[in-house]
C-alpha cells in the first residue's frame, strides 16, 4: 500500500492556496468599464496613440457626422477591450480545468484500451491509472460550473452566446452563427455537457469498482464485465469527444470550422495523459512501492509518449497544411494570430515542444528506459501541450489582451495541486498489486 506522504501532501494543498489568489487576483484585477480600459491602454506604449486617438474621436464627435460614427466605432472598440480584459481570467481558468480534466479522462481511456485489448504488459499500472482518472469527478464539478457560468452570462468567453445573436432585428445578428443556432443554443450545450462529464464518471465509477471487485474475487466473470464495460466506453467516447471538442473549444470561434479539430484535441491530450502515467510510475517506482515494475514497463510508456507525438503533429500537419493550401480567408483567419500575430511565439514554441524534442529525444530506445530521462522529457511534453491548449482558447476569447502573468499562473498552480492531492489519494486507497487479474503474472515478468 501506498501512503500519501505528508510532504507532497502539503505542497499540493499550497499549490491550491496559491492559485487560488492567484485566481481571485485575476478576476479582482480584470477591468470593470471602458475607462479602465482606456486608462491601460495610456500606460501601454503600444496602444498610447491609439487611446489618445479614441479620446480625440470622443470629444469632437458631436460637430461632425462622420467624426460621429468615428465614436461609435471607437466606444464599439473599447467595449470589445473590455470584454477580453474581463475573459481573461476566465480563460485561464478554462485552460487549466480542461487540460487536467482531459488528462484523467484519456488516462481512462488508454486503461480501457488495456482491458479491451487484454494487453498482458500493463496490468502493474492498472492501479495508477484508476488513481489518476479518480480526478474525473472533482475536475467535472468545476469545469461544469464554469460551463454553467458561461451559460448564465457571467463572462462572454462563447461570442455565439451574445444576446441578440439569432435575432435578425438585433444589431448583434449575426447570419453565419445563426444558420448553426440548432446546435448552437445554450439550454442544448449545456444538456450535452452535462452528458459528456456523466458518461465518463460513470463509466469511471463502474471500472473501478469491478477492478477492486477482480482483487477481491478473482471472479473471471468480473474481468469479462469489465471488458465489456471498456468497449463500450471507448465506443461513445470516440462519439462523445468529436461534439466535446466541437461544444467546448471549436465554437468558441464559431465562424471557424475543421473537420480534423477533434482528432487535434484528442491527439494533444492522449499523449498528456500517456506521460501523466509515466510520471507517476517512476515517481512511485523511486519511493520503492512498485518493485514489479520494470524498465520495459517504462520504455513501452516512453514509446507511447515518443509515437502520440507523432500522431499528435500527423494532426496538427494535416489541418495546418489542408487550411493553407486552400486559402480560404474564414479559414485562413484561424492562422492568422496564431502564425504571424501576437501568438506566434506560444505557437511555435509548442510545435517545438511536443514534435521537435520528442523526435531528438525519444526516438533512441536506450534512453526510454532510463527514468530521469523520461521524466524530462514527460516535463517539455506537458508543458508543450498545455501551451497547445492555451493557444486554441486565448486568441478567440481575449484576442491581443493575452499574457502568461498571475491570472495564468494562479489558475495552473491551483489545478496542479488539486491533481496532485485527489490523484496521490486515490491511490493510497487500494493496494498497487491488481492480484485478481489474469494476466498479472504476465506482467510481472514482462520484458522488452
């Protein structure tokens, strides 16, 4: 049995103090009207001339028809600031509640696969996955009330929520956004959303459950329930997260399509998870509670990390080059930011992280087994892939108001944390030896 440490247990719960000021310093800090804005925008070099500018319009507006118009545009302009300085917050936290949700859940995904597959190598890690998607629960709560948040208007993070969208007598109508109202409408998103986070606790719940149940047992009719139970989960999540991926992050710019985004999202999270597993495994393998784990346990993770990687830029490659050949300017307008505005660096620096690093790396099958090695790559890849998910949120919700600073930060250490203690907890709770399974002798000899 594994016994949650009180040291980790104490940085994971100052983890959570921290981001969560962190958090509340965002949203306390985020600008509250237009003359907040305005006054930021004096005090950025970058935008001084364009605020004095915005002043000037402001103040002659009422002598000329055309200077008139030139106020409205720029009160317009302010308006649109301010929306994305109030987003700012909130997308932090949306990037982080994602990111470690959709860790434990292809964690879950990846153990389901084991079952289905009846994979002899990787029963030893059995526990340590049902650990990490033991956060699925707490990880839904939050991300749902965010959701719930977004619902009721408490932020504008889905422009598609704007009151007066479907509503061609409105000012705000907006013809291509409401052609897709009968799956864009905020009562329905939610009701999916709702479905996604109950599906994955549920099946969670079950696997689990007839997990602890094979232990205690040794019931065959167990193991063929939980095989069952995997195929069926790996069916509706394949289901599942193609409309996820839709309802959460691609209509967050909802003039934007790609038929390859959920592919996308998958790919960056599976290999998230992957070295989620692997960290875990060495971490413990080092406190000397896994002596039946051994290197070839940990090269066959580190071959996972190593070939998601590249089935991670198949993806990134295909709906990259698909968009720019076309040169379409709906789709092309995706890009834009992203390649050569204001995002350029996160973007290229991801692209590096998770393709570049993990080909100069990992590609050796020596260095996979060796844990330090593992665990500094596990790191860039993780933090290559948050940055991915960073940069498919910000641009559509808070444009050029972007910045990696105290709102970010809180929101990152607060989710780490909560990981960490609602992980290293699961797993204290059951022994790490899944003796009830059939194949676990083959495990404990497996070599590569």
């Amino acid at each position: 049995m594994y016994t949650f440490s009180g040291r980790l247990k104490t940085v994971s719960l100052v983890l959570m103090i921290i981001g969560a000021l962190g958090i509340g310093y965002g949203f306390f800090t985020a600008p509250k009207t237009t003359e907040d804005v305005e006054q930021a925008m004096a005090h950025d070099d970058g935008h001084h001339e364009e605020a004095e500018s915005h002043s000037e319009v402001a103040a002659q507006g009422e002598s000329h028809e055309g200077e008139e118009h030139s106020a409205e545009e720029a009160q317009s302009h302010l308006e649109h600031l301010l929306h994305q300085g109030q987003n700012r917050p909130w997308a932090a936290f949306f990037i982080a509640a994602f990111f470690f949700l959709m860790i434990s859940v292809c964690v879950l995904v990846f153990y389901a696969i084991q079952w289905a597959a009846q994979a002899g190598w990787s029963i030893v890690l059995f526990r340590i996955m049902e650990g990490i998607s033991a956060y699925i629960l707490p990880g839904s709560i939050l991300l749902f009330l965010f959701l719930l948040a977004s619902g009721f208007h408490m932020n504008h993070i889905y422009v598609w929520m704007a009151d007066g969208t479907f509503d061609p007598a409105s000012e705000n109508y907006d013809a291509i956004i409401a052609e897709k109202s009968w799956w864009l409408n905020t009562p329905g998103w939610l009701i999916r959303s709702f479905i996604y986070l109950f599906v994955y606790n549920i099946f969670r719940y079950m696997l689990r459950k007839n997990s602890l149940a094979l232990d205690n047992s040794g019931d065959v009719k167990i193991y063929k329930r939980n095989f069952n139970l995997s195929v069926a989960f790996i069916v509706m999540f394949g289901i599942l997260e193609l409309f996820m991926s839709f309802d959460w992050l691609m209509s967050l710019d909802p003039h934007w399509y790609s038929q390859l985004y959920s592919f996308y999202v998958f790919a960056s999270v599976l290999v998230s998870a992957i070295t989620t597993i692997a960290l875990v495994t060495i971490y413990l393998k080092n406190k000397g509670v896994l002596p039946f784990v051994n290197n070839s346990h940990i090269h066959d993770l580190a071959k996972y990390m190593f070939g998601f990687s590249i089935f991670w830029t198949y993806f990134f490659f295909d709906q990259f080059m698909l968009q720019w050949y076309a040169n379409i300017p709906e789709e092309a307008a995706y890009f834009f930011p992203r390649l050569i505005g204001s995002y350029q660096l996160p973007f290229i620096s991801m692209l590096v992280m998770n393709f570049v690093f993990p080909i100069l790396i990992l590609m050796d099958s020596d260095f996979k087994r060796v844990p330090w090695f593992v665990v500094a790559a596990g790191f860039v890849i993780l933090t290559g892939h948050y940055i991915d998910i960073f940069q498919l949120i910000m641009p559509a919700t808070v444009g050029d108001s972007w910045g990696i600073g105290i709102p970010e930060l809180g929101a990152l250490a607060f989710f780490l944390g909560l990981f960490i203690f609602v992980v290293f907890t699961a797993i204290s709770k059951a022994p790490l030896h899944a003796k009830g399974n059939p194949f676990m002798k083959e495990s404990e000899i497996y070599h590569y």
